[in-house]
C-alpha cells in the first residue's frame, strides 16, 4: 500500500494540504458516514451576502440550537470515524458542531475543510474524523483540462488521506467528498463533474490503493439503472473499455427494502469503493466491507415523513420537523489483521 500512496504523492504536492506526523492505531473497525445535513446555517446572516443563503439560515437562535442539537444526536448515535457532510456553512459551524458533540458524546473529531467556490448558495463540505486523518486538500482542474471541454470544476469537496497502524499491518485510505451540481436537467454537468473527479483519482486507483468517493452526488441514476456513460456510471469508472478501475456501488449490498436516501424519493448519496476495500488486500488484511445502512430513522420525526422542506421547513412544529431531508448512509469495514 506505500507504493500506492507513493503514487499520488504529486496529488498532494500540487494542492493545499494540512498533515500530520504519524499513522494512529489501528481501531477495532471503520465507520464511514456520508450524509447532507440540509442547510447547517446558524443565525447569524452577516456574513451570508446572497438573498438565498439568508433565507435558509436559521432564523433564531432557539432554531439554530435546535437543528444543532439534532445533528449532534444523530452522530452520537451512529459514532462514525469519518463523516462526510454536505450543505454546511463554514468552519466556524464545524467548531460549533464539534463542541457539542464533544462535550456532550464525548465524541472528539477533527475537521477537514477549505472553502470551496460555491458564491451562490454559499454551501461547503466538510469530513470529520475521529482517528487516521493524515492530510487534505481542494482541487481545480488545470487550463490544459479546461481547454478540453471535457471537464467540469466540482466547487464543493475535499480530499482526504488517511492511515491506521505502521509496518506491515498499516491501513491507508484515498477519501473524496463531493456534493454535484443540483438539479434533474444538469445531468451533462455531473457527468464532467464526475470526469474530472476521476481524473483526479484515477492514479490511486490504478495502483491498486483504497480509495473511496463519498457524497451528494444529485444523480437521477440509482444503482439500479446506472449508465455507463451517465454522472453516476462515470464516477464509478463504468465509461472505460477495462473494468479492473471500476469502483463499487456498496448498494449492491444493501439489504433494506428502499435504497432512498432523500424525501423526493432519490438515490442522491452514495459510497463508492475500490475492489479492495470489498474483498481485503492481496494476501489479506486491511478493510473489508461489512455491511451498509440507511438510516432514516435518526432523521424523521412525529408521525410520518416531511412531505416538503424547501421554504416550510422552519414552518414546521418541532416535533414534526426532520432534521434533514437527506438520510445519512453508512458503511461498517472491518479491519483484517
């Protein structure tokens, strides 16, 4: 695995990173989470300029207290050692985040963000990581790429590199959150941004190294009627003549009677994974997948689920009200020894 990570080292000598020294223990096993909390804007609007962003903060501080507090009770509940999270505002909402959960769960994560380039709705991504986060950093695509056509800048994400353990038992993992372009009509959009994503990645891949792509990926694709050359197919590497870099859909998995992860009856969130991290490394070891969940019951409240969110959700009683109107995913891995 050193010479896979050896292989991207020029992905981080190209792009802002933050690392640190040396690899954690190895734990017990890997929970990876990804999940789009909808809007985790606080009350405080001065340094939102756009009308959109304005109008989807929490208009209170009693309401902003209450969708933090529901956040934190959900991620108490599913105890992820790396959580992707998508529709945050800004890092000063991931210290919020990250206080709370470590005062009251005592659950103490760090935090991988840069200010992505979404001026619009004003939304980031953020990972949080309980243990193994070594590195992160944003990307562009290069003028040569642009110049092609071919490729769309993905403006919400972050890159993660994370490693577990030392010598020969050492677990290292390429992770990638991303949150695409919205809307049923920009498919085309998704599909460059997918392209490019995988140009970033493909190296890794390649090489036979752990790589994960995580997020709100907005596809009107489900795992059911992926496409080789649509945005979910190309992100999984399904559009290439060879199928040694294709990624896995861990849906394929899933055992739950609805893949839905969100209120419109999408299959917006995926984990996507590299064939080592289903079946172990190459003599053994490392992750191995165990099993994947979506869990709407940590986000729907009363008696059914919301029927809308958009411009009501602050309109609807508490004890009505889904804390999100997408439904976090996740994944368990074990670690074979």
């Amino acid at each position: 695995m050193n010479r896979a990570i050896s292989g991207i080292a020029s992905l981080w000598m190209s792009c802002s990173m933050v690392a640190t020294a040396s690899a954690d223990p190895l734990p017990e096993k890997i929970v990876v989470a990804t999940w789009n909390v909808e809007w985790l804007f606080d009350d405080y609007t001065g340094d939102n300029p756009q009308e959109l962003a304005r109008s989807q903060s929490a208009p209170s501080r009693e309401a902003w207290d209450w969708k933090l507090a529901g956040i934190a009770k959900a991620i108490a509940e599913i105890k992820p050692t790396i959580l992707a999270l998508q529709e945050i505002e800004n890092k000063r909402v991931m210290f919020y985040l990250t206080s709370k959960l470590k005062k009251e769960y005592a659950l103490d994560y760090d935090v991988a963000f840069i200010e992505g380039d979404d001026f619009f709705t004003e939304q980031d991504v953020a990972v949080l990581s309980l243990s193994g986060l070594r590195g992160f950093a944003f990307r562009k695509q290069t003028k040569e790429m642009y110049d092609t056509k071919q490729y769309y800048n993905v403006n919400k994400h972050v890159l993660c590199e994370f490693a577990w353990g030392e010598g020969p038992q050492k677990v290292e993992l390429l992770l990638i959150n991303v949150h695409f372009r919205a809307q049923p009509g920009a498919g085309a959009i998704r599909t460059r941004q997918a392209k490019l994503v995988r140009q970033w990645l493909n190296d890794a891949i390649n090489v036979g190294a752990n790589v994960m792509i995580v997020g709100d990926v907005n596809t009107e694709e489900t795992y059911e009627t992926t496409t080789k050359e649509g945005d979910l197919g190309t992100l999984r590497g399904l559009n290439t003549p060879q199928s040694s870099d294709d990624l896995t859909d861990l849906y394929e998995f899933y055992k739950g009677e609805s893949k839905e992860t969100h209120l419109v009856h999408k299959q917006f969130d995926h984990i996507l994974v590299t064939p080592s991290l289903v079946k172990g490394r190459l003599g053994g070891g490392g992750l191995v997948f165990q099993s994947i969940a979506i869990r709407r019951d940590l986000v729907i409240r009363g008696k059914a689920q919301d029927k809308d969110h958009m411009d009501v959700f602050w309109q609807i009683p508490e004890d009505e009200r889904d804390v999100s109107d997408h439904y976090p995913v996740v994944a368990e891995f074990a670690i074979q020894r």
